[in-house]
C-alpha cells in the first residue's frame, strides 16, 4: 500500500527497526554485535535489559525475539504521549485495514482519548453500539469490569472487539449522568453504509456521509448524479458522528462543492518548515447550490476539515454542536512484515489558517439534542439546518 494520509488518530526513522531486529537477532545467537548509534542513543541500556529478563525471568519461554521487537516499538511510540501515534503489528493492521474498508466485527464505535481520557468519538449507523444507546463524548471507564482509565485506544479496540454473538460491558460516563452505567452490547459484523440521501422538503437533498472511507468517492459519484437529476435545488450535507478517514477522499468531495483551484485545507509541519495546500480538483457540479451543514462532538478529522473548508470559502453555516477536535495528520508507514506505523506528522488547518486540533469547530448556529429528544425521536438539529436552508436562494 502507498503511504497514505489517515486522518482517523514525529517521524521516527524505519531504519531505528531495522536495529532493533538485527541486534535482537544477533543477541538471541550469542554473538558478538555492533550496533551503530543514530545520533547521541545509547542502547546498552536496552541491550542490559534484554539481557536480564533472558536470564532472570521465571518463564523464559515466554520472552520471544518477536514480542520484544514488537513491544520495543511500541513502547517507543507511546513515549511521545501522542495518542494519534501508534505501531500496528501484523494483527492489528489487518483489522485497521478492515475498518477502512468499511466491514469488521465489533460494536461499531469509534473510540479515541480526549483529556486523556478513553472517549467514544462516534457510534456508526446502525451498528450495536448505536442502537444500546452509545453517544458521541461518552467517556469509557471500564471494559468488562477491566479498568480503560489508562489504557491506550489500541488495547481498548482490543477488549472491545470479538466475535460475532459474542458480548461486552462497557462502563460508560456521561456528562448528563450523575453516575456511570454499565451498558452490555452483543458483538456482530459491522457493515457500515459509506453515505445514503433522501430529498426533505421537496427541493432540498439530505446526504448523510457516515465515514470517509475507501468506497466513498465513487458512492458519492453515483449518488451526487441522481441528485442533479432529482428536483432538489439546496443540500443539507449531515456530518455527525462522522470520525473520519482519508484526506483525499474529503478533498474529492470538496471539489463537489467548491471552485477548482479552492483551498481545502492547509498541512502544517511546524518548526518553520513550508507547509502543503491541499486544493480542489473536482467538478463544481453543487456550487450553486445554497448548502448548510450538520456537525456535532462525533465529527473528526476529514469531517472538520470538509465543514471547515466549506465554511471558509463558501460561507457555509455550521449547526449543531462543536466538532471533536481532531486535526493532526497522520501517515500510515508500511513495514516489511505486514506491521506499520501511524505517525502523527503535522496539523490540519483550515483554508483561513485555523487550527482543528483539540479546538475543533465552533457552528454558526449551536443545537443541542437531549436525551429526551433521542427517546422521543425528535431532531432540532436537522430542524434547524431546514429551517435555515429554506431562507437561502
């Protein structure tokens, strides 16, 4: 797979892994080694360490070369205290694969740490987790009784996933509550619809887009044409509980939306490096087409940066409430083995310069749903993008 931008959660160099794995290798076969220092790291001491579980443990068996390469890499990354940087290994990015590909087993939430804190980002149409009643900014204390205040997000998707019929309890906080509460959710195969649309109003085109997966941009194609044929003349464009994926699909589908040439949203390297302008190529096909659109907590990453856009080069109103926050970019690093590594390398901007990052996008106009509105099934939010798509020409 090429590198590609994931933008769901420093540059370590590859060659840093390829040391590990000699020195590893050679250390297991008792002969003497030379390992070249990058920079001013000394690896004595890990060798030192190595060395003293091999021969102190209670049950060698259990310290394998691979293991160790594995946790040394892990290890490595999770001392930069970046939750958005993380080591996959083989096991682990089969299922990363998985879920960009938009079928996995689980409950269907997208999970992520904010205030460092293990956060439901957003609960997929559809899935268990939507329907038990999980929300966007729930904060996940326990996972089968196990404690998910320290845990990374890896090794909570870990606990979380299983087999299809299986179950998991999920001790869950919100801020509404006044105590948490477990809630129990039976595993299943998730599958989830990349967007889907109906007209509302009788002119206006309501398109939900649910993740910006692989599958997208030619679902958006094919969905964006029954529209241009339909009566519908405006565009609520619903991005709620989105939690991302890949920047260049969300450029793809801006330049539905916008001029060729537009700014959709600036990389930004820091340290006075120059920074990347991403910029539309599309058709233009929706431009005259008055738009407002929906966010609330469970919109993230390639969800802000598509409202962000839209907004700052299109004045497009923004309702519901603030968006997560996730504006950092990161680069998935194939490894040989089928392992890689997701490396937080720079910011997402919008095209006036703003930063998304742990800010996120304040609407235009603020709704709130409550938990009466869900039991009742009402929807403010979407009342309120109709009532304002209505006054537009």
């Amino acid at each position: 797979m090429n590198i590609k931008k994931a933008i769901y959660p420093v540059i370590l160099s590859v060659c840093l892994i390829a040391v590990f794995v000699l020195g590893i290798w050679i250390g297991a076969s008792k002969a003497p080694y030379h390992i070249p220092q990058p920079g001013n790291i000394d690896f004595s001491l890990f060798w030192d360490a190595y060395s003293k579980l091999q021969n102190n443990f209670i049950d060698p068996l259990k310290i394998t070369n691979q293991k160790v390469v594995y946790g040394a890499i892990e290890g490595m990354t999770n001392s930069l205290k970046d939750p958005y940087t993380s080591f996959f290994d083989p096991t682990h990015a089969q299922r990363f694969q998985q879920d960009l590909a938009g079928s996995f087993n689980g409950i269907g939430v997208e999970v992520g740490m904010k205030k460092d804190l293990l956060t439901v980002i957003a609960p997929l149409k559809g899935t268990p987790g939507q329907r038990a009643g999980l929300q966007s900014g729930d904060t996940i204390v326990k996972i089968n009784n196990q404690d998910a205040t320290n845990m990374t997000t890896d090794e909570a998707v870990s606990l979380i996933r299983g087999p299809k019929g299986t179950s998991v309890t999920l001790t869950i906080l919100r801020d509404s509550w006044k105590a948490t509460k477990d809630i129990k959710i039976i595993r299943d195969t998730i599958k989830v619809p990349s967007i889907e649309w109906s007209i509302k109003d009788g002119d206006v085109a309501y398109i939900q887009i649910y993740q910006f997966d692989e599958t997208l941009s030619s679902d958006f194609k094919d969905i964006a044409l029954q529209i241009l044929k339909s009566p519908a003349k405006k565009i609520i464009l619903d991005l709620r509980d989105n939690p991302g994926g890949y920047l260049e699909v969300a450029q793809e589908i801006a330049g539905w939306f916008l001029a060729q040439g537009q700014t959709v949203t600036i990389e930004d390297f820091g340290k006075g490096k120059t920074q990347q302008i991403y910029k539309t190529a599309g058709n233009s096909d929706f431009i005259s087409y008055p738009v407002v659109v929906i966010v609330n907590q469970g919109s993230a990453s390639a969800s802000e940066i598509l409202s962000g856009a839209l907004r700052d080069d299109r004045n497009v109103k923004l309702v519901g409430t603030k968006s997560f926050g996730k504006g950092c970019v990161q680069e998935v690093i194939n490894l040989p083995d089928g392992s890689f590594l997701k490396i937080t390398v720079a910011n997402w901007l919008t095209p006036k310069g703003n930063s998304i990052t742990d800010v996120g996008l304040t609407p235009d106009v603020k709704v709130d749903i409550t938990d009466q509105d869900i039991e009742q099934k009402k929807d403010p939010q979407l009342d309120k993008a109709l009532e304002l798509i209505k006054a537009l020409q």
